[in-house]
C-alpha cells in the first residue's frame, strides 16, 4: 500500500512538472468554471424547480410535473457539456505535451469543437444515469440510498477515462465508457489510489492557505488596521483560487497519462516510464 501512495505522489510530480512547462493549461479550468456560472445564471429558475423537484418528492410520491424532469434534464446535460468540453481540451493539450509538441491554448479548443458532438452526446447519457440515479435514491430508505450511492460512485470511476478515449479515437459516447471500463478492469487499484493521492496532496495544500490566512489575519488585525487585515484575506482567496485551477488542470493531465500509458505502453515526454510502468505492474 505504501508502494502505491508513493507511485501516485511521483505521477502527481511527473504532472506537476508537466504542468510547469505549460501553465497555459489551468485557462480550461478557468473557463470551465466561468461557463459553469453562466449556465446556472441562464437556469436560474431550473435550480429553482430542481430544489421544488426534491421537495415535492420528499412530501408527496404522487406524480411529479414532467416539467420538473424536463429543466433539470437541460441543466444538467448543459452544465456537463461545458465540463467535459473543457476537459477535453486540456487532455487534447495534453496529448500534445505528451509527443514532444508545444500546444497553445487554441489547439485544445481546436481538438474539443472537432468532438463536441460526441462529447454532448456523452453529457446527455451522464445526465440522465445521474437523473435517474437521485430519483431513486430519493424515493429509498437509508440502506436504499446508500447502495445508490455506491452506483453513483462507481459509475464516476467506471466513466474516469472517457474523456481521453473521445479525445484520443473516433468512437462514439457508449463505446468510450465501455473501453474506460475495461481500462478500469486492468487500472481500477492504480487509478483510484492514483486521484486520491492528488486529491490528499491539494487538501493539505487548501487546510495550509487557509490556516495561514486566519493566522495572518488575525495578526495584523491585532494591529489595529482593517486594511492591512484584508491583505491577507484577498492574498489567501487569490491563492486558493490558482491552487484549485491547479488541482483541477493536474487532474486532467494525470487522466490523460494514464489513459495514454495504458493503452500504448509509453508514457510521452514528461514521465518517467518506470514510474508508470510500476503503477500498472500486476501485483
């Protein structure tokens, strides 16, 4: 087990340095995130009718209006389009990175309008497994509700890999969470240990800002000035921020790493091969 959190720290250093050379990559987090605002913005009033939806399932199991399922459907198929859209066009960056070629940020919009239907066609059948997944589990019992969670769950490692399948062949959606599934037949320990081990990395990283922000605070408030005291508030929200853009990017280029290690055997400029190859050694 220590073999392994010591693998996914060094895959997670191999991104890092990735990452470096290419800083350009966090923008596709960043628009991500700003299209992500504006599609809730656009959908205020679906939010609304989603948060109505879970009520009235809550008080009354009788019908609910089709309208409910019809908002929340749209919202839900617009908000993952413009999620794995951008992912898609930092993995297609990424790729790039990974054959020894310097991509800009237009390459990776180039690469992800070339599968935008594929890509929403595969937002349309994550939206609705996700639909379908809450409104059972809105209608079970605990037990119920905690067995649908775990589908929930595996259908999102299951899924892990599709996006660099799209990116990668001319398949379409079913055929690329069916290869992301087999990839997780040979990968699944690796792979889950491999996102956990960037996820513990960022957490300490996020409990570090915030501590020292409160800390920084708190001392030049004891100096008696209300500016000085936001310093270091705006300064720990700022990092915070980059450091999330940074998790985000980070998380796609190890994706794509993965995905390109495991299906070709070469690692691509930027990764040590024997630290992949050990990661998916059989054990």
């Amino acid at each position: 087990m220590a073999g392994r959190f010591s693998r996914s720290w060094s895959l997670a250093s191999a991104s890092w340095q990735v990452l470096r050379q290419d800083t350009q990559l966090m923008v596709y987090p960043l628009v991500s995130a700003i299209a992500g605002l504006v599609v809730i913005a656009a959908f205020a009033g679906g939010v609304f009718g989603v948060v109505g939806f879970d009520r009235l399932s809550n008080i009354d199991r009788q019908a609910v209006p089709a309208g409910y399922y019809v908002t929340a459907l749209a919202f839900y198929v617009c908000l993952y389009f413009v999620m794995f859209f951008c992912n898609a066009a930092l993995v297609g960056a990424a790729m790039m990175r990974f054959d020894g070629r310097t991509p800009t940020v237009g390459d990776g919009w180039r690469i992800a309008s070339a599968r935008a239907g594929r890509i929403l066609g595969y937002a349309l059948i994550a939206a609705t497994v996700g639909m379908v997944l809450r409104a059972i589990q809105e209608r079970l019992g605990f037990v119920g509700r905690f067995v649908v969670g775990l589908l929930g769950v595996g259908w999102t490692v299951a899924t892990s890999m599709v996006v660099p399948v799209l990116v990668s062949h001319e398949v379409g959606p079913v055929d690329a969470i069916k290869e992301s599934a087999g990839l997780l037949k040979k990968t699944w320990g690796e792979n889950v240990i491999g996102r956990g081990g960037l996820s513990l990395a960022f957490l300490v990283i996020y409990l570090s800002l915030v501590l020292g922000t409160i800390a920084l605070a708190v001392v030049a408030a004891s100096m008696g000035s209300v500016a000085l005291a936001l310093l270091p508030v705006v300064a720990g929200v700022v990092a915070m921020l980059f450091a999330m853009l940074a998790h985000a990017a980070l998380s796609g280029i190890y994706s794509a790493a993965l995905y390109r290690f495991a299906t070709t055997g070469s690692a691509g400029a930027g990764f040590d091969s024997g630290v992949l190859q050990a990661a998916f050694a059989r054990k």
